[in-house]
C-alpha cells in the first residue's frame, strides 16, 4: 500500500511539472510570435505596404514585449536623432518619427531578416531586450554599435540568435553554401544613406575573446575601417576565416556591414556575416 501511494505521488508530481514547463514552453512561444507580429507590422510600414496612422503610428506593436514589466520608453532613451520627417511618411521616415533611435533597416532577402536597426551610442546595447517601444522583448532588437561613426565605413550590427528562427537565427545558414549562393545580397537603409545592396563576402564563426587571448581576430574591434591598414588588416582576416569564398574581394573606401550573432559552437561563440557595398 505505501508503495502504491508513492508511486502515485510521484505521477501527480511529474504531471505537476510537465503541466508547468509545457506552459512555459507555450508562454515563450506566443510571447516570440506577438514579438515577431510586431516586426511585421513595422516591416509593413518600411516596405509601404501598411498605411501608418498619425500619432505614434501603428497601434499594436506597443507593448510587444507582451506582459512583461515594461522598460523606459523609447522616447527617453539616449539615441541618434535624424532626418526623421513625420509618422505619416512612408518608409523608414514613419519609423525614426515614432522612434529617433531607430537608425535603419536590415533585409537579407528570402531569409527572414527583415528589421529595424536601432542607435543609442551613449547605451550601446539599450535594446538588447527591448521592442522597438521600448518596452522588455525576449528577441530586443537589432542594433549598431556604439562606436560607430558616419566615416568609419562600417556598420556592425548585432542581433540576437533566437530559439525560433527569428532575428538573426538566419545568419547561421551562410554555414551551408548553397545557401550562401542563394543569399549573397544584403540590403540596408539608415537615415543618412538611401538604400543600397552589400554583397557578402565572408561568413566565417568566431567568438568574443578574453582580454589576454592572443593571436586571434577581434572583429568587433575594427569599428572605423577609414584607416587603409585597418580596412585591409581587417578584410584579409574576415577572407582568411571565411568558411566559403564568395568570390567577392573588397577595396580600399568601400563601404562594410558586419552581421554579428551568437553561436554554440564553442563558449561565448559567434557567427559572422560581412559584406561590402556594391558598385563602389
């Protein structure tokens, strides 16, 4: 009797406990996809097929991040104010209106990376877990990196590697090489620059290094290539790392995108997406 009455408990116990971790599950899952809708509808607005209202703009991304405590607004965030114009242009002017952190707007087409890209040099990783609002968001948002500079001719811009496949998840297909024959072109826009394509050039895995590691590629640490024995020392490196050649060689003055997301193929890992501008 008083073994059938433990192993009783014990159902009722790992019930319990599947009941709950499947509920989380569930929670992360519908969190990812009110994350991911809220995306869609800015995508919608960039691309011009969404008519944004007046005011703040389109009404259901706020409070993307679900119901999660909210974070500072947006609004009050150190950021990089441009030629913004109203929230009833169209394109990405809509978006620096209802948000003047919002720097640009990242697509690699056919792969899903279609998103804003975010500035706020005086907190560099202000939306790592924050929606476009400003509110908490698991998936945050693509954003550059501090130090950039309108001479440096290179964006690096960081991106989470999410569960679900969204955000920058799609970077690490550029492993595969028929991918990257499919996908050699990424597209980006910033308020100073209209849009243009950047053609890849090197996909290659690393990681962020220790201070005393030696020898190795900090690409993250080439954030102003103006500098021709900066531009070619990092260059040469991405080539030698690349796990592919795109047969694309970059020249000195040309303008560079670093993709950058975590990885885990080892500690601390990361894989790596750089592309040069085309027709310079």
């Amino acid at each position: 009797m008083k073994g059938k009455k433990i192993r009783i408990a014990l159902t009722i116990l790992f019930a319990a406990v599947f009941c709950v971790s499947a509920g989380m599950v569930l929670s992360i899952w519908l969190r990812g996809e009110r994350e991911e809708a809220a995306f869609d509808e800015l995508a919608a607005i960039v691309h011009g097929t969404s008519a944004v209202s007046g005011g703040t703009g389109a009404s259901s991304f706020v409070q993307s991040g679900g119901d999660a405590p909210a974070a500072e607004s947006a609004g009050d965030s150190a950021g990089q104010s441009g030629s913004a114009g109203t929230a009833d242009e169209p394109g990405l002017a809509a978006l620096t209106a209802m948000n003047p952190d919002c720097f640009g707007w990242l697509e690699i087409p056919g792969t899903g990376v279609d998103y804003p890209v975010m500035f706020t040099p005086e907190d560099p990783e202000h939306y790592l877990r924050r929606a476009f609002d400003g509110s908490w968001a698991q998936s945050g948002v693509p954003f550059l990196d501090g130090s950039w500079t309108p001479e440096g001719k290179q964006y690096i811009i960081y991106g989470h590697n999410m569960d679900n496949g969204t955000m920058f998840a799609p970077l690490l297909r550029y492993a595969d090489a028929d991918f990257c024959r499919e996908h050699p072109v990424l597209v980006l826009e910033t308020i100073y620059e209209a849009s243009a394509e950047y053609e890849i050039f090197a996909a290659f895995r690393s990681k962020a290094y220790d201070v005393d590691d030696e020898g190795v590629f900090r690409y993250y640490r080439y954030t102003n290539l103006s500098a021709q024995e900066d531009f070619e020392s990092f260059v040469s490196q991405c080539l030698a790392a690349s796990l592919y050649d795109f047969g694309v060689t970059p020249q000195y003055g040309d303008t560079i995108v670093t993709l950058s997301t975590c990885s885990y193929h080892t500690d601390e890992g990361r894989f790596v997406v750089a592309a040069r501008r085309a027709g310079q």
